[in-house]
C-alpha cells in the first residue's frame, strides 16, 4: 500500500483517523525523503562549491543531482535551466524583478489569468505599477475555464507577458497551457507558467510545451518544505541580470565592479537550502517510480466521487466545473460558512483548507468570499472520501 | 466534543443576530477585518456619559464571528465603556487558556473554540472592533 510510505498518515488527528486533504496547500512527505533528510544531516552536511574537503564535494555532487534529476523529469535542455530557489513564489519574483524590470515599459500588457494565485499574480501587479505597464485579465467562464476566445482578442503586439497557472489550486482547472503559449507566442509575448499544483498530478515537459519560464514548488511533490526551482529557457536567462546579489554568484569582484557567475549560479546568490534540495531527489525518485497517468486519473476519481456525494446533500454546491480537472474539489454550502464546515470537519479528522486559498480576485469572480476545500494526493482512497462526506452530513445536522 | 462548540445558542445567535443593522447617529465605530477568513464586522456605538446606551453591527462571518458579535452587543448594552473593555479582557484570557476565571454567562458558549486556536480570531474580532471603536470617538 502506497499509504504505508507516509508515517504521518497514521497518526490520529483530533482522535480520529486522518484523513488528509489538503494536498493542494502541501503534500506529506514519503519516508525516502524524510530518511534522506535524516541522512543529510547525519552523514553529509557541508556547504556546497566551498568546501577544500571531500565532505563538501559530496554535499556538492549531491546537490547538483537534485538539479539533473529534476531537469530531466522536466524534460529541460540543460540542468543550467533549472535555478533553485526556496519554492514557487520566489521563482516566479525571480523572473518579474529581473526580467520585468528589464523588459516592460510604459504601455506595456501583462495578462493574467483570473484564476492566478497571488503568487503569479502581486508580483506582475507590482512590476506593472513601478514600470508604467497594464495588467490586463484574462476573464474565465462560469465552469471555471479560460475563456479562449477573450484570451485570443487579448493577444496584441503591446502584450509582453502572460502569467497562468497550469492546475488552479482553487477550482482544480486543468488549464490548456500549451495551447495558450503558442498562441502567445504568435505576439512575441513570453509566458510564465505557475506550475505549483502541476508536478506532483501531472507529467511536465518543458521542451514540448515550449514554456519561457515555468515556477516549481517541492512541498507540493513530496518533496521537503523550503525548496523550488525555475525552469527558464537558457537565452532567457542569459540575457537577464541577477535578482538578488551576493556569494556564490559572481565571477569576479572588485570594489569598481562585479561580474557574475553563469548559470545557474547567476540566481542563487547564499547558501541554498542543501538539506531541502539533496532530499528533493528521493521525491522525485518516488515519482518516476508512480504511474503519474493513473495517480491523476485516481485522483480526480476521488474528486468526482466526492463531488457527487456532497451535491445530494441539501444546499451545497461546487465551485468550479471544468471539464479537464485535477483532484480538488471547492466546496460551498449554503447553510454555513466555510470555516464553520472546515471546523467540523477537523474534528471528524478531515483536513481541509477553507477561505480564498490566496485567489481573493477568482473568489470575487464568482462572488464568494471562502470555499471550503479538499484536494487530493497520491495516497488518497475511497476511505478518505467517505470520512469526508460522513463529516459534511454531520455539519448538516448541526446546521439543520 | 465539536457539538460543545456549535451548541443551540451560538447557531441561534449566527443565525439571528442582536443588534444587526446600524445607529443613525453613532459617537464611535469601528471597522474590523480578518484577512485570514475575510470575517468583516463593523461596530457602532452610541457612548453618553461613559455608558454605552446603543449598539449596532453590520457585517459577514462565519458563525463563530457572527455569534460572538451579537452575544457581545447584547451583554455590552448598558455597561459602561470600562466595564465592556473589562468584560472583554476576561473574555480574551478566558478563551485563550485562562482557566481561573469567573463564569462569564453566555460568553461560556464560546469557550470551547479554545480547542481550535485558528478560530480563536473569529471570537474575539467584536471585541477588537470594539477597542478601536472607543478608540475613535466621533467618526
Ligand atoms: C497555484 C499556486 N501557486 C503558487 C503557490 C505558492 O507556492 P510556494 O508555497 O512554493 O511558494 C501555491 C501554493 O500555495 C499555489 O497553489
């Protein structure tokens, strides 16, 4: 049983079995990746390219692995693509400070999707305003899909960006990234593709989607908590400046100037989180070993499962009726509010997320203010479903 | 036990709340927000001689909120400002571990949320609202 690699899942929660679903906020961690953490710190803890010693060279040689691994599993050209960083927001901060700040200009559009998290939407925000630029939505329909045909009337020659996220963390889309980044592309506009809830459902390949820049978080693949990684295309990344400056970065300094290291050293100036990135490996080790088109379709069974059971209940609704979705269902009752409903829940041991899950211009989108979620991972079973749906009943007898 | 929480009186108070609506002509108010579940409570009081002789509220949130909202409008009503704000500091400490402390009539029924501490925000949001509404004075 897959569940047995996972010791958290053993343990109660409020007395009761756990019944964990909140995968889209963070995935449990599977033992080859808390062994590996254990062992980092046991038997291979230096810091990385500075060390004179042979500890240091296998803490480097090991480090670099993680990148190799994980470049492949992406199918990148070069591990020099893959820049470690410590999760999806930062990566995606990297690319609109560096590369917004460099390459848009007064009159300038970046257009982003209404279903973005935060994470790839502030940091546009943010660049637009210090930059003269506009930030244009890219509206979705009431299922919970990007309205195509508004996002092709969008595409101008003045778009310079577009920001979506591959499976919405909210409402589970599965969104049609390739497709959309040709058609971006057609503009020359690059695109940033927020890949937070995509790597540990589905199988990326960089290469074949033709992404400029695509953002990774580790936490959400089994991985440990504190690392991520960008994938940019390397004349992308060339032509860009640092984000951030300091060791480890450069090439040369002196007091009138500095030049910098090449990739990937170029973006991770400091230590990086050695003892998250070494372990990262084993999670991605677990997941070449899982047939990732199987998991996904387990999981969005689930999800379905959970979908219609919780819908015969009186006064509840879904939010979010896409036709390609991952296993993550918005749920809406109309007799409580969602913190309420995740409460009650916690104390059947369902874990859950309630609120606007970090979407507040999704969520004004279809006029709510919180859902209550449940998002589903590798380890989920039919069990977890009925624990869930039994502690929605419950919630309805208080509620009346 | 969950039921100990959402018990008759705070499902009643949720879903018909005391002293909803608002004061025609308020000395004090105060608006209150909880980025965490977007509970919005906005407080207004009519404050003469130091006693509070009216109280309204508007707002959303989830039943916890709403239900410590309306208790707290209806036991307020008629104390003065220091006695609210006192009744306020017990009720704080009380939810949030202090066992020592005097019965504190229907604020009891929100002492169970002491087993849920990310909820502890949505009990005592009113009584933020209503420190910063004393804190106002005329809007
Ligand atoms: C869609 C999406 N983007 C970005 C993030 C942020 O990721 P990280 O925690 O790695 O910074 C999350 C996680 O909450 C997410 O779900």
């Amino acid at each position: 049983m897959l569940t047995a690699n996972f010791p958290i899942l053993e343990i109660p929660s409020r007395g009761k079995r756990l019944a964990y679903l909140d995968n889209a906020a963070t995935t449990q961690k599977p033992q080859s990746v808390i062994d590996a953490t254990a062992h980092y710190y046991r038997e291979q803890n230096a810091n990385v390219h500075r060390g004179a010693y042979w500890l240091s060279q296998e803490a480097t040689a090991l480090f670099d692995q993680t990148r190799v691994q994980l470049a492949n599993w992406i199918n990148a050209e070069s591990s020099d693509e893959v820049i470690f960083t410590k999760g999806c927001t930062e990566s995606i901060n990297l690319v609109a400070h560096s590369w917004g700040m460099n390459n848009l200009s007064q009159g300038d559009v970046i257009l982003v999707s209404r279903m973005e998290h935060h994470a790839n939407f502030v940091p546009w925000q943010q660049v637009s305003i210090a930059k003269g630029a506009s930030i244009v939505e890219i509206p979705i329909t009431d299922l919970g899909e990007i309205d195509l045909e508004a996002y092709q009337n969008l595409l101008t020659g003045r778009v310079k960006m577009v920001a979506i996220v591959h499976v919405s963390n909210s409402i589970g889309t599965i969104n049609p990234i390739k497709k959309m980044i040709a058609m971006a592309h057609k503009v020359g506009a690059k695109v940033m593709v927020d890949g937070a809830q995509a790597l540990a459902h589905l199988k990326v390949d960089v290469q074949d989607l033709g992404v400029d820049f695509y953002a990774i978080s580790g936490h959400k693949m089994y991985g440990p908590t504190g690392v991520g990684a960008l994938y940019g295309k390397r004349e992308l990344l060339d032509a860009m400046p640092p984000y951030q400056t300091g060791g480890s970065m450069i090439r040369t300094v002196s007091f009138e100037e500095t030049t910098f290291a090449a990739l990937p050293d170029k973006f991770e100036p400091g230590t990086p989180n050695i003892g998250g990135i070494i372990p990262w490996a084993s999670a991605i080790t677990f997941l070449e070993g899982q047939n990732l088109l199987e998991v996904a379709a387990q999981e969005a069974n689930l999800a379905q499962v959970l979908e219609k059971q919780i819908e015969q209940i009186n006064g509840i609704r879904v939010v979010g009726k896409a036709a390609h979705r991952a296993g993550i269902v918005s749920i809406l009752a109309d007799w409580t509010h969602a913190h309420d409903l995740g409460t009650i829940l916690d104390s059947e041991g369902v874990a859950v997320r309630t609120g606007h899950h970090c979407c507040m211009p999704l969520m004004k989108r279809f006029n709510i203010v919180a859902t209550t979620r449940a998002s589903f991972g590798i380890y989920n079973t039919m069990e977890d479903v009925d624990q869930c749906v039994a502690a929605v009943q419950k919630a309805k007898r208080i509620f009346g | 036990m969950i039921e100990d929480l959402y018990q008759e009186l705070i499902i009643d108070h949720a879903r018909f709340p005391q002293n909803r609506g608002s004061l025609a002509a308020p000395s004090h108010s105060a608006h209150q927000y909880n980025p965490l579940c977007g509970d919005e409570v906005t407080l207004q009081l009519l404050v003469e001689n130091g006693v509070i002789q009216d109280i309204a509220f508007e707002g959303q949130g989830c039943a916890i909120s709403t239900a410590a909202t309306s208790i707290m409008t209806t036991l307020i009503k008629g104390k003065t400002t220091e006695e609210a704000k006192a009744l306020g500091q017990l009720f704080r400490d009380k939810i949030t571990g202090n066992a020592e402390i005097e019965d504190l009539g229907e604020l009891e029924a929100l002492v169970p949320i002491k087993e849920y501490p990310m909820r502890v925000k949505c009990a005592t949001l009113p009584w933020h609202a209503l420190l910063d509404a004393l804190r106002s004075e005329t809007t």
